[in-house]
C-alpha cells in the first residue's frame, strides 16, 4: 500500500495554478453588499466568462438577465416577496411555513444587492439525452440525468469565481427560484421552457463572512489502486 497522497501538500505547478488554487479556495457566499454600484462593463464581462463554461455537445443552453439598475432591483425583490406572501396565504394548513419562513430569512443579500442576475437554462429535448436517460433507467438508475442544468451550474461557478477574481463578491441563491419562476418568464416575455434555475447577487463585499466547515479532502477523494479486483473484469451486469 502507498502512502495516502496529500495533494494539499502539493506544490502548485505553475503561478497561475498558485492564483487559481487561491481564488477558489477564498471564494466565500458574501450577502451584504456596500451602497456601490457595479460597472455594467465588468457585469457584463463577468457574464461572458460564465458563457465560456463547457456545454454538453457545446449547446451553451444558458440565458442570463440581469438587473443592475435600483428600480429593476427592487422589482425583482418586490415581485419576489410577493411570491412568497402569495404561497404563504394559500398555505391555509401552514404545512409551508418552515420552508417559507427559512426562504424569508434568506431574502436579505437580494434586498441589497446592487445586481441581480436571473439565470436559466433550456431543458434539452435532444433525442441523446432522452436516449441516454432511458438508458440510465434500463440500468435501474432513478437518477434524471438534466446535462442542462449541470451545464448552467458551471456556468454560474465560473461567474462567481471571475466576480472573486475582480473584487467582487456574489451568491448564487436557489430559495427564490420556486416563487420567481413562471411568472418571470411571462414578465419578460421569455418562452415558458426557459427554466430559471440560479438567482444570482452581486455586489462590494461589506462582510466577511467565516469560511464554512469544509469537509476533509480524504474523505471525499479516493484513488483506486493495487491490482483490479476480478469482479472488475467481469461483463457489467444489470443491477440486481
Ligand atoms: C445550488 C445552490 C443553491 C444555493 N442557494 C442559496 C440560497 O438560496 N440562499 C443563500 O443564502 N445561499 C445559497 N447558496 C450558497 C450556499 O449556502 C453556500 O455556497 C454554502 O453555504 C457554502 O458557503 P461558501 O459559498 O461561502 O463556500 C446556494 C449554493 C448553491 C450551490
């Protein structure tokens, strides 16, 4: 047996890796913003380092809109506590009201956010991914395999990695999604299968939050070695 490896130990292989290591690993949710307005041009150029995520078949299926200005701010945020009051009085039974009360204590980094960015993406009706779903359901996988979603998903890491690189700050939230979706694709005149799936703020950091509990890298990495156990060489089976 080999020594445990300790990449953390590892020496960076080049000064950007250095930098890149850094960044990512200092990236924190930040949800106070300073009264400062960002520049449209670095919202946008943060946009564009989003759209240059990889795509499944290179289908760059995201679509992102964002409000930068306080009036569309505030009509994001409004329109949005409007959501929630409206689930919140139809929950006659209150069988909601830990979800709903956890998602109100959420809203605050959106009520001061100087951007917003409201980010969707198009469900693939692409015969493969049904295909490829089907199969994951033959092999008695229940898993639904979204290649969209996953591809949004690292679009929107990209945009919060490049708002870190350029001191800003940003989170991604999934709370609001329930109550903003729907009515903001007919509120922007989008097709209804343009999915919002990210609602993402941006700002000046005017906190700084403690870095959460991170779980230890042995305990979420292995590397397989020594010989290959037989059953490996074996014809996959189905799942029993
Ligand atoms: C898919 C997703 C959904 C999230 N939704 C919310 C949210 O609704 N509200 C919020 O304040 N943070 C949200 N977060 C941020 C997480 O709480 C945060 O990433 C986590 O606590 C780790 O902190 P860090 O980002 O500073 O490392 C979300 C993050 C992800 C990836």
């Amino acid at each position: 047996m080999s020594e445990p490896v300790q990449p953390l130990q590892a020496e960076a292989q080049t000064e950007a890796g250095d930098a890149f290591f850094e960044l990512a690993r200092t990236r924190r949710s930040i949800r106070v913003y300073a009264e400062r307005l960002v520049p449209r041009a670095l919202t946008a150029r943060l946009i564009d380092c989003a759209t240059r995520a990889p795509s499944n078949f290179n289908r760059q299926p995201w679509q992102f809109v964002v409000a930068d200005e306080p009036s569309w701010c505030k009509a994001i945020y409004e329109l949005l506590e409007r959501g929630v009051a409206r689930v919140g009085s139809s929950d006659k039974a209150d069988e909601l009201f830990h979800l709903l009360d956890h998602v109100r204590t959420w809203l605050y980094p959106l009520r001061s956010s100087p951007v917003i960015v409201l980010a969707f993406y198009k469900p693939s009706p692409e015969r493969l991914d049904q295909m490829l779903s089907s199969a994951n359901e033959a092999a008695g996988d229940v898993t639904h395999y979204n290649p969209n979603l996953i591809t949004l998903g690292m679009a929107i890491q990209n945009l919060l990695l490049a708002a870190h690189a350029e001191g800003l700050s940003a989170c991604m939230h999934s709370g609001p999604l329930p109550f903003l979706r729907g009515v903001v694709n007919r509120l922007l005149h989008l097709p209804p299968n343009l999915q919002l799936a990210g609602v993402i703020s941006i700002g000046y950091p005017a906190e700084q939050p403690q870095v959460p509990p991170h779980r230890e890298l042995e305990k979420v990495l292995r590397f397989l070695e020594g010989p290959v156990p037989e059953a490996w060489l074996a014809t996959p089976t189905r799942k029993e």
